[in-house]
C-alpha cells in the first residue's frame, strides 16, 4: 500500500513520520511539503497514493474543493484529514468531499494509528475498489435552451466516438421527453417504475429497464404519465444513482429546472453540473438566479460548467458581457446550426448520427473526447490536490 502525507509544516511531517515508525507493516511511505501554491515536479500516475494523510490545521475552516475533485476523479483514493477543530461543520465539509476519516491534531498516537488503520481496511476491503462512473447533470437556464438535446446527443458521441458505456436517465418527471430525441422505441419502463420496484434493482434490472439505443448507450426514460411520478422518493433516487455510476462509465441526467429534493440528489453527487442558455438576456437573468441557488447550495468552482448553446457570430450578448453579468466563465459553446438540429429533433435520431459532418456534430465528438480524456492535460496527484494556474 503507497501511503501519501501532505502538509505545509516540516514539523508536522516529522510527527508524522514519527508516529509511524515501526507501524509500516509493509506500506509504502511518502512524505511532502507544501509551500504555498508550489508543486512538487515528478509527480506521475503510477506514483498515485491509495491512503493520502491530508494535514489542513492551518485553517478552522478547510477549503475541500480540491480534495472533492480528486475523491470524484480518483474513487479508489482514501483520505484522512488532520485538522485543527473536528467540528460539526468539517465534518459534514469531509464527509461531502469523500473524506473517510477526519482525526483532531495534534493528537495522541494511538488514536492517529487507530484511524490509519480504520482507512487502511477501507482501502483494501473486498468490493470497495471497484471503478465509479462519472456522473453530469443537465439543466436548463431557461426553457427551450436545448439542455436536453445537448445531454442526449454529448451521450451518444460518447459512446459512439469515445466507446464508453453511458446511461442517460431523464429525471424531468413531469414534462421529461429525451427518448424523443434519440430513439422511436416505444419505453416499457421509465424511472416511476424502477422506484416503485427499488428493492429489486441491481445492474441486470437497470438494464432491463433501459432502452438500448447502441450496444453501450442505454435511456432510462421518465414517465409518459406524469402521475406515475407521484410518490418517488430521494431516497429510491440515490439508491439509482448508486448501482447506475457502478455499472456505467458515465451516468448522464437531464435534471427540470425546479431545484428539489429528487434534483439535489443528482446535484449533490454530480462531478459536474452543465447550467445551459442562449446568448439573449431572459436567460442570462434566468441563469442568474439559477447560479445563486447553486452557490446557496455549495455548488461552485470547477463544479458548474457554463454552456451557451446555439451560439452565432455578432448576434446576441457577447460571452465577456455573459461572464461578467453571471461571475461565471463560460466553458463551452456550441454554434447555432437550426436545420439540422430541428431534423435530428424530428426525426428522433442522433444529430451525429443523422448529420455527422454539421458543426453541433464536430463540437460534440471534440468535447467528448475531451471529457474522456484524450483532451486533458496530464497531472500528477499531487498537482490535481494542489494546481496552480
């Protein structure tokens, strides 16, 4: 086991190193400082840790953001947290950024040992280090933004371009229609009738419940009948997304606008929420009430991704008056190409698939490879804790 200690005091390290000595029992041990925002060069993937003691005694108050990234990037990754103050507060801050153990420092040797061991056992106990898709949520700035077609269709070049096996679920419960853009398979389930069998799902009944649109693309539609929604609860929601992340490399939810407790628990666990709008000032107010709700809900940073969709040269609010009216960059844009869309829309069928050379196609393919990584930039560990700008 390669276990990592990070801190910005010498003295800390020290301690540390201390209280382990003697207590290897095999582990393979690494200790390093940080200074300020400075990142130590050398760091690869292969040195990745499976245990990362984490010392933020420096503040009462810990900033977690970074380490929610690389628990959601990084699932087999087991923290623990030193901290000055094990208060109510941090701990729901750990518990959200996947922290599995938070200790109060400086502390007593038997008990940093005590929560070595208890991360050690989670580490390594049978089952837990299975991969864990990624999962994005959707929602619209504004009605009629195309929040939907654009998770349909980032869907499909998904798993047409990039070979990846995705799940879209469509949690629209009362006016929810992302089967119709990709499919004219009629659904016999939808996400009501899952809930109302909850006990029984496992990966082989959401699979069954799921059109299959390609080999690795599969819809879990909502409900035709919006009554059939009535009584879902959010806790038949989460145990979905539980066995779907398991199951599926990328986990794709096209959420209603409303933020309730069903929305919150896709928001909650999502590694990034896709806020789209037009470049037109009712859904630039829109988005900004949307956004305030996100950050009153902790939702911030690299978390909320900004798209403005059909977007076209010299017409509409320009993208710096855009970020500056929301505080927000904005991370994606697709061009507007109104013919083919509305034929795609039409027709049911993937816009990659029915018009693979328009521009919306090769903004999709070039994004989703990017997601899958073949566009991303690579980081050591210690780079993605601690990155610079």
């Amino acid at each position: 086991m390669k276990i990592a200690v990070v801190s910005d005091k010498p003295e800390t390290l020290e301690e540390v190193r201390r209280l382990f000595h003697g207590h290897e029992h095999g582990a393979e041990l690494s200790f390093h400082r940080r200074s300020g925002e400075t990142i130590p060069q050398g760091e690869s993937e292969v040195d990745f840790p499976d245990l990362l003691v984490l010392d933020q005694t420096g503040s009462e108050h810990p900033d977690m953001g970074a380490v929610e990234e690389m628990t959601r990037r990084h699932p087999n990754l087991t923290v623990l947290l030193l901290c000055a103050v094990r208060s109510e507060e941090v701990l729901v801050s750990a518990m959200r950024a996947g922290i599995r153990e938070v200790l109060a420092w400086p502390g007593a040797k038997r008990e940093f040992l005590a929560a070595v061991e208890r991360a050690k056992k989670w580490a390594t106990a049978p089952g837990m280090r299975r991969p864990r898709g990624k999962l994005l949520g959707f929602v619209s700035g504004k009605g009629g933004s195309g929040a939907t077609f654009l998770a349909a269709n980032l869907g499909y070049a998904l798993a047409a371009e990039c070979h990846k096996k995705v799940l879209l679920i469509d949690l629209d419960l009362q006016y929810g229609d992302a089967s119709f853009f990709l499919t004219d398979q009629e659904n016999l389930m939808s996400v009501a009738d899952v809930a109302r069998q909850i006990e029984r799902l496992d990966a082989t009944f959401l699979a069954s419940a799921a059109v299959d649109l390609l080999p690795n693309y599969a819809l879990l539609a909502a409900p035709e009948d919006a009554e059939r929604a009535v009584g879902v609860t959010a806790g038949q929601i989460e145990r979905l997304l539980d066995v779907a992340v398991q199951n599926y490399d990328y986990v794709i939810v096209d959420i209603e606008r409303s933020i309730d407790v069903l929305a919150m628990k896709v928001l909650d666990r999502a590694e990034q929420i896709y806020l789209v709008i037009e470049a037109m000032l009712p859904f630039i107010r829109d988005a900004r009430r949307l956004l305030h709700a996100f950050r009153q809900l902790g939702y911030r940073g690299e978390k909320i991704r900004l798209v403005v969709n059909r977007l076209e040269k010299d017409v509409g609010v320009p993208i710096k008056q855009i970020e500056k009216a929301l505080s927000t960059p904005v991370h994606w844009t697709l061009p507007n190409d109104f013919a083919n869309a509305s034929a795609s829309v039409n027709q049911g069928v993937p816009i990659a698939k029915l018009a693979p050379g328009s521009p919306v196609s090769r903004a999709l393919r070039a994004y989703a490879k990017e997601l899958a990584g073949t566009g991303e930039p690579r980081r050591g560990w210690f780079g993605q804790l601690f990155r610079t700008a």
